[in-house]
C-alpha cells in the first residue's frame, strides 16, 4: 500500500478497509509513524495505547469485514476528558496525573462497537476549562500552520492531531466552542450536535444540555462518517437519543441545498477582527453561485451571556466542585473561579437561567422556520500567541475574562442548537479562519449537506499539513513527549 494512507480521508480509508486493500494492523503502524514524526512539535496526543490498539485491532479482524461496523477498524483518537478502559484519564489536571479509567465512557463503547480502534488521547486544558490547551500535565499543543501560535481549545489536541494527519478522526466534546473554535484555528472541521444525539456520561449531570460530543475531522464527509459512529441510544443518558433510519455520511452527500441563508458576522454582541469579518462574508456568499440570496440577519440573544455563565458555573459546581476543598493548591485560577462561582450561586440566579433558555430556545425556534441556515465566524479571531491563555481584547474591545470573547460560540450551545464549523479561508498570512454553519433543532441531516455542499464551492486542499520549521528559542519550549 501507499505510504501516505494518513493523507487519505476517512472515507477513503474506511472504503479500502472494505475492499480488503488495508488492515487496521496496517493503518495503526501508519498512523504510528506519523504521530512520531509530528507529534514532538505539536503535542497533540500526549497519551498513547498503540499496544492495547493493535489488540482490538486483532480481535475485530476476526470478524467478517461487513461486521466490523461503519468504522470497519479505522484508527481514532479520544480527547483525554472521556474514559478509554485501561487507559490514562487525566482531565489535564494534576490531581488526576496517574488515574488510570476502569470503564470507557458511553461514546466510547459507541465508537468501538462501531469499528473504532483508539490508539491515544488528545490533549486538552484542565478540565476542558479554557480555549486554549495547555495543562500542568502535558504543556501546550501548538498549532501545525504555525507552532508558535495557539490550537485553541478545549478540543485543541483533537484538532491539532486532524492538522498533522495523527488522527483520521478525533473525538472532541464543546460547550463554549470546545470543538468548534480549534477546527477554526487549525482549519479543520468540528460538529457540535444536538444534546442527547451522541450519549454523554457516566456522570452527575443527566440532564445539562451544555456540554456535548461530537466528531471532528478533515472534511465534511468524514465529520459525518464518525457521527454515525458515536450515536445511539444509552439509557443511563436520560437525553440520549436513537439512531435516525438514513446514515449521517449519505445525509452530507444528499445534495440537499439551503434555500434561505443568514449571515451575521457578530450576533450583534461581540466584536469581531475585521479580517476574519470580511474572510467568513466571502464564503457564506459562495452560495450565491447557487442562487440561494444570503441575507445579514441573526437571532436576538442579547441578554444571554449572563445566564449561560450562570449555568456553565453550576454545572462546574455540580460536577467538579468538590475537588475544591481538598486540591485548591493543584488548580488553575481559572477552574477555582468556575467552582467557586458556581457553589456561591444565589438560586434566583439559577431559576432565572432556567427560565432563560426557555425564551432562548422560542428565540431561537422562531428564526430558524424562516432561515434554514445561519453562518457566523466560528472564532471572532484567528489563532494567537500559543503561550497567552486567552484572547483579552478584539477590535479596541476589552474582555472581562477567558469566557467574554466566546460568546459568538456559546449562544448556540445555550440553545441546544447544532453547529458545524468549517474552513472559510486564510489570513493574509496563511492562519485559518473558521465559520460555523447553525440550524435548526436536530437538523443535523439537513446541516451536514449544506456544509458539505459550501465545502465543495470552496475547494480548499483539506490534507494534512506540512509542519513549519521552528526556531532554537522555540525548540527550547516544546515539551518533550
């Protein structure tokens, strides 16, 4: 076979699995080589179990090629805040550096049923908390267009790795953009879905609508392909949901067009850098070429912010604040300020938020039964300083804190709508600029063909990277895996 099988799609791989024209043995040693080669530099996959892979990959070869599932024993890699069993969970955080997780998580047990094979865990910041990844445990991962800039976060492993071709598909999770700002800055793809379309858990919140799961990839189609992977029914989720009659990858290739498009380049509520404005502009309008008028219009979500904070705080509380009292000293500022807000809450404050995504989502409902699909920037900026923890300011606007300058990603997930991020274009100095594709609620089917058909009217080379040399001052700060 080739010696570039990692520079094919998923759906390609996957297609020559099924002709019996590779193996997973085969594509693990490939995969392998590859994060050997890249993976010094960008520190996207920090935890690796090729050992336990090839093991898995030896036991589904046992089975007939049409009962490997939709995966049929394609190589994937897991963000490091969901349980591999036998595998290191480590959430970023020093206080869970040697946990080892006895059970997967639900996706998990979802994406290897379906065929997956995982190999490694991405890297993420402690506790998913922040749009850049660093942690103590692991460093910082770098983006591979630029290795002194950010991949952004918190899926920022998982994105970084699609860049490098370590991955073929990455497992990521969102709640303020966690999937959708990295695909941005790494140009890649990332699918927040609908709460309860992919199973979340074990854990202590049954019903937080959120956090979700979600694939990323490198194009489109392959996006898709893992979404049908990952979803179906789990009972211990109480919003999970069952698996829809046609597959997800036919869904993105149905041709299915828009016929009403928005475009907003702030929700008006965020400042947005000009460039990335006018980049995400030019490619909603692509769909002009199809005759679909894109109109400047958006949701009315001011006064949302404050109650997405409050809920992202108790849901912080709920789940993680006991580690307060007993590792204050092991945490971030950041993740103490998270805790600590949500176990101060004042309960009007919660019933409040409560109340609010109700009105949010009418908002929300309201809109889309006369849009079929919003675009915006997927990220009011494109990659900075990999060594900043945040973005401070955009456009002469200062932000209050790490949050303030995600809220062009967080509104969507208040709502519970699904969002596709996507390559829109370049800087003029060749960093990504992402745009992010909203519809309706569930309409997963109808968004993965309105993203796949922008993305053939784009035609940009979605392979991997080749990795930019780097400095001696900059070699010095790479951690060492």
């Amino acid at each position: 076979m080739s010696k570039n099988l990692v520079d094919l799609s998923a759906v390609e791989v996957v297609g020559l699995l099924r002709d019996g024209k590779t193996c997973p043995l085969e594509l693990l040693s490939e995969v392998e080589t590859r994060h050997k080669d890249t993976d010094g530099k960008v520190n996207a996959l920090p935890i690796i179990c090729f050992e336990k892979a090839r093991v898995s990959a030896q036991s589904l070869m046992q089975r007939s090629i049409k009962n490997r599932g939709v995966l049929c024993g394609l190589p994937v890699s897991i963000k490091d805040l969901s349980n591999v069993a036998g595998v290191a969970t480590t959430y970023g955080s020093p206080i869970f550096s040697k946990n080892i997780a006895p059970n997967n998580s639900h996706v998990v047990d979802n994406i290897e049923t379906s065929g997956g094979v995982v190999y490694a865990k991405s890297n993420t910041p402690e506790f998913g908390a922040g749009a850049s990844t660093f942690n103590p445990v692991f460093g910082i991962t770098r983006n591979p267009h630029d290795l002194t800039k950010s991949a952004a976060g918190s899926s920022g492993g998982a994105a970084a790795s699609l860049a490098t071709g370590s991955s073929w598909l990455a497992h990521g999770s969102d709640n303020a953009g966690s999937l959708r700002t990295p695909a941005s800055f790494c140009g890649v793809v990332g699918l927040r879905p609908s709460p309860g379309r992919v199973p979340r858990g074990p854990g202590a919140q049954p019903y937080q609508h959120l956090s979700v799961d979600g694939p990323m990839a490198r194009n489109v189609s392959d996006a898709a392909l893992f979404l049908d992977a990952m979803v179906g029914e789990v009972p211990e989720d109480a919003l999970s949901l069952g698996v829809t009659e046609a597959s997800y990858l036919s869904a993105s290739q149905s041709g299915i067009r828009p016929r009403t498009v928005a475009f907003s380049p702030d929700l008006g509520l965020t400042p947005v850098d000009p460039e990335v404005a006018a980049v995400c502009e030019g490619a909603a309008k692509m769909f002009e070429r199809l005759g679909v008028k894109v109109r400047r219009k958006a949701p009315d979500f001011v006064g949302l912010k404050e109650h997405y904070r409050t809920l992202r705080a108790f849901n912080f509380a709920v789940t993680n604040g006991r580690l307060l009292k007993k590792n204050r000293a092991l945490l971030k500022p950041d993740i103490i300020d998270e805790f600590e807000k949500g176990l101060s809450l004042d309960i009007s404050k919660v019933i409040d938020a409560t109340r609010a995504v109700a009105h949010y989502r009418q908002v929300a409902a309201e809109f889309f039964r006369e849009v079929d699909v919003l675009i915006t920037p997927a990220s009011i900026v494109p990659a900075f300083d990999a060594e900043l923890k945040s973005v401070t300011s955009c456009n002469g606007v200062q932000f209050e804190d790490y949050l303030d300058w995600l809220e062009i990603a967080f509104v969507f997930s208040f709502v519970s709508l699904p969002v596709l991020a996507m390559p829109a274009g370049y800087t003029a100095t060749g960093l990504p600029i992402g745009i992010q594709l909203v519809s309706g609620h569930r309409c997963e089917a109808k968004l993965l063909s309105f993203a796949k058909i922008l993305e053939d009217l784009l035609e940009f080379d979605l392979s991997p990277v080749s990795l930019p040399p780097f400095s001696a001052a900059l070699e010095e700060k790479i951690v060492a895996i």
